[in-house]
C-alpha cells in the first residue's frame, strides 16, 4: 500500500474511535434516570371530608360544603362515599375547573396537615 492509504485509514479510524466514544457517553446521558421517593408523615390519614372542608374555607364556601354534605347523607363510613359526597359539593358549589383542583388536592393531601 502507498503510505497516503495507510495515513487515511489511521485518520478513519481515529474518526471511528471518537464516535464510538461520544456514542457511548451520549447514550449513557440518554438512560432514563428515576427517583423513587417515600415520604412518611407524623400524622394519621387525615379523613377526607375534613381536607375538602379546608379546601372549601379557602373558597368562602366551608358553611356551604357542610350544608351539602349534611343533607345528602346521614353517614358516610367509607373513604369512597366521603370522596363521593366532596366530589358532589364540589360539582354543585365550585366553578368547572374547582371540582378538578379539589380532586387535585384530595389525591396529594395537599390539605392534611392544615387539618392536623
């Protein structure tokens, strides 16, 4: 082989290996990177009809919610049935994206420790 091939081949590979390399790195750059978080309170589950009644006092509304929920039911055991009766005040007394923002809240217990 002529010498001016050997030198283009050197320059190729050379060119091959930085590729490779800023491949490698970029890939790992790429990886999806997770963070799992537990986070532990140092209080109890706060019930759900007391978070959307807090909820409701920062909307001028709480006498309102107590009222609604009063009078649809006598008692509400469950978590879901007090979902349920929040989620129902709330579709009755909040403009359309205030039900949402209630669910919001409810889901991350955004309100919990102002109940506590």
């Amino acid at each position: 082989r002529p010498p001016t091939d050997r030198r283009a081949t050197m320059r190729c590979s050379r060119a091959a290996l930085v590729a490779a390399v800023l491949a490698l790195a970029r890939a790992d750059e790429l990886a999806p990177k997770s963070i799992h978080v537990t986070l532990r309170a140092s209080w109890d589950t706060t019930p759900l009809l007391l978070e959307a009644g807090e909820f409701f006092a920062d909307e001028q509304r709480f006498w309102q919610f107590v009222d609604a929920v009063a009078g649809n039911s006598t008692a509400l055991p469950s978590e879901r049935a007090q979902h349920e009766a929040a989620m129902a005040a709330a579709a009755a007394l909040l403009p359309p994206g205030g039900a949402r923002t209630l669910e919001l809240y409810l889901a991350t217990c955004a309100m919990s420790p102002r109940v506590e």
